[in-house]
C-alpha cells in the first residue's frame, strides 16, 4: 500500500507540535523564580570644601568723645546731646477754680399704709380627763362623770388614766398682712408689727387661768404661752406656768403685758399639763366632779404703733459736674492749700432730714479727698431718725 508523502508530513508535524508543547508545559513548570532584592538608594561620596572666614569688625572709629562716647565696659557706645531746657512755670491762678455747687435731693411724699389691727378674745375650754366621760369604779360599775354619788376607782384604773395624758394643745391666730400696693417701692419686706403703747383703757395683755376642777390628784406642770415667728427661734411675749394644782385649786389669773412687744406673721398659744399619778390603794371622785381641767384664755391687742420692715439699699442720685482747669496740662492731683479763708475749701452739708416713720442707715462719703494727718475722712455714717436734721461741714484745707 502507498503511503501518501503529504499525510506524512501532517502526522509528523502533529508529532513535533505535540512534543514541543510537552516541552514547554514542562520547563514552564519546572522553572524557579527569585524575588528581587530590596532597592537600595545610590550614594555617591566626593570632596567638599568651602573657606572660613575670622574678622573682627569695631566700632571704635565711629568714637569721637564729643557726641558719640564710649561705654564704661567699652562693648557699646551712647549719643549724647547737650542742651538747657527752657524753664517752664504754671501760674497759680489756674489752680484756682470756683466751685460752688449747691444740690439739693428730695423724694415725693409716700402715702403711709391705710392698716389697722386690734384684737379682744377669750378662750375657755374644757378638757375632760375620764375617757368618754366614763370611769369603772372599784366594784367594777360603769359610771358617768360627773357622778351623782361618790365613787372609789381603784389605783391602776386611775394611774393607767393618768399615764396617757400628755397634752399639748396649739392654737393659731394669723394677723392680716399689709397691701402690697400700698407699700413704698423702698420697703423689701415686713418682718413683724409693733404693739402700740398702753394709754387708758387701750390695753394690750396676755392673761390666763388653769384650774383642777375634780380630779381627785394633782394637775402637773400646767403651762399657757404666747410666742410669735417673729425670730428663730420663736419669740416667747408670755410664758405662765407652775409646778402643780392641786384639786378644786386654779392657777391664775396669770397676766402678762403686750404693750410695745414685737410680733410676726402670726401668733400662737401653747396649752399643756400633765396628771399625778396616786400611791394610794384607791382615789375618790365626789359627787359633781367634773374630773376635767379649764383654761381660760384672754388676749387683748389695742392696736398696732409701726412695721419692723427691711429697706431697700439707695444710692442718691446726685452727681458733681466734672473740673476743667484752664490748661491742657493734664493734672491727676493736687493738694488744697491752707488758711484759705471763709468758704473756700469747704463741703457744707445742710438740712438733711429723714420723715420716714423709722431710723435709717445714711452713708455719703467723698471719695477723692484724702485727709492730712490729725483730719478726718469725708464720711457720713449715721444713722437718720425722724424729726432729726443733719449738718456737717468739711474743712478741706491741705486736703489731697
């Protein structure tokens, strides 16, 4: 059988490209690669030099001891110019300036507060002591109190009554406040009333009375008292108490002045007592005992005479006109001369008067004038009260 040449040549050429694909795969796959090294900067080394260069340089030629001088430690140098000044003067007649300055202050009359207060009451209680107004007697009865016959209660039935009584008992009277639209605009506040003062039959008074009426022992440390929140702690205008009251006795009548005394927001009345406990096997409660205590309570206020108040701080305001003198040199200070005469060298105070109902703290001081030695400082500080008048006058003589 022929063989064709051309089928030949392809089935070779197939072989070959086979072979050299073979080849390649493997020395593709065989071949191993190395990771290039870290770059490196190029440094170049050379010569290099350059000249240095050691001069002094003076100022000494510029010295020439007319003007330009040297420094005694002869690292420096100074100019000097030489010359008078012309003398220059001030005359004292622009020293000399006329103030006569006459201020005057005065408020616009306030209307006082149209207010009134008085007060007439009696207090009358009276403070059973049997609980439910009923006692068990030594038989072991139930009875009403008072009793219409007399009757015997054992000594623990009595000391267990008497143990828990610990009375205290308040009573409150608020007093009215004063409009506030009918307060000046210089009042802060009102802290209190005072008791106008006792005249005739207008009587202000505190007057108590405690009475045992029935209780077959002692009433103990029975105390009435008045105080106010007009300080802290309270103030106390009355305190009436006694160590004890024996039966069908009374404590009283107790009376204490309010006449002139101070009051708060309010008023109040404390009430208190306590009962004897017996020793004895039994205690006896009479027919028609009421075993109650009475406090009787009278307060009379007449009326009230003025307000303790707080006051606004004020300034006045009144201001002095600024001093020119008849120069442009600026003048910062001076001193006054002495032996200046009448009138000169003077602040005259006069006629200050305070009408307000109460005292009052005044102050006025005349900051820029320091006193010599052995004078005094231009300051008020007083205390104004009413229908007093004020004058002060300053001699300002060697004054700064």
């Amino acid at each position: 059988m022929k063989k064709n040449p051309t089928n030949i040549i392809l089935s070779f050429r197939k072989r070959i490209s086979k072979t050299l694909i073979a080849l390649f795969s493997f020395f593709t796959l065989s071949c191993d690669f190395q990771n290039p090294m870290a770059f490196e900067m190029p440094t170049w080394f050379f010569d290099l030099s350059f000249p240095l260069v050691q001069q002094k340089y003076s100022l000494e030629g510029m010295i020439d001891n007319k003007q330009i001088f040297s420094t005694p430690d002869s690292l420096g140098m100074q100019i000097m110019f030489e010359g008078a000044l012309p003398d220059t003067t001030i005359g004292a007649d622009i020293l000399e300036i006329e103030l006569n300055q006459n201020i005057e202050y005065s408020q616009a009359p306030v209307t006082a507060p149209n207010f009134s207060f008085s007060i007439d009451t009696s207090i009358n209680l009276a403070i059973p002591i049997a609980p439910g107004g009923k006692l068990t007697n030594d038989s072991g009865t139930v009875f009403s109190v008072p009793p219409s016959q007399t009757q015997s209660v054992t000594k623990d039935v009595w000391n267990t009554i008497a143990s828990a009584v610990d009375t205290t008992i308040e009573i409150t009277i608020d007093l009215p406040d004063i409009p506030a639209n009918q307060l000046p605009s210089f009042i802060q506040s009102i802290d209190g009333m005072v008791i106008q003062t006792d005249a005739g039959s207008s009587i202000s008074d505190f007057n108590t009375t405690i009475s045992n009426n029935g209780l077959p022992t002692n009433v103990t440390n029975p105390t009435v008292s008045l105080v106010t929140d007009i300080t802290s702690p309270p103030k106390t205008l009355a305190n009436h108490t006694q160590t004890s009251v024996v039966k069908d006795a009374s404590f009283g009548p107790e009376i204490t002045s309010l006449s002139q005394d101070s009051l708060g927001g309010a008023i109040r009345m404390s009430i208190g007592f306590g009962i004897e406990s017996t020793a004895n096997n039994a205690v006896t409660i009479s027919a028609g005992d009421s075993v109650q205590v009475n406090v009787a309570i009278r307060m009379r206020i007449a009326g009230l005479d003025s307000a303790i108040i707080q006051v606004k701080k004020t300034d006045l305001p009144i201001s002095l006109p600024k001093i020119n003198f008849p120069t442009d040199i600026e003048i910062y200070s001076g001193q006054l001369k002495t032996n200046s005469g009448f009138d000169v060298n003077e602040i005259n105070l006069t006629n200050i008067i305070s009408t307000y109902p109460l005292n009052v703290d005044f102050s006025m001081n005349f900051k820029n004038f320091l006193p010599p030695a052995g004078k005094d400082s231009t300051k008020i500080d007083t205390v104004l009260k009413k229908g007093m008048t004020l004058t002060k006058t300053f001699d300002l003589d060697g004054y700064s």
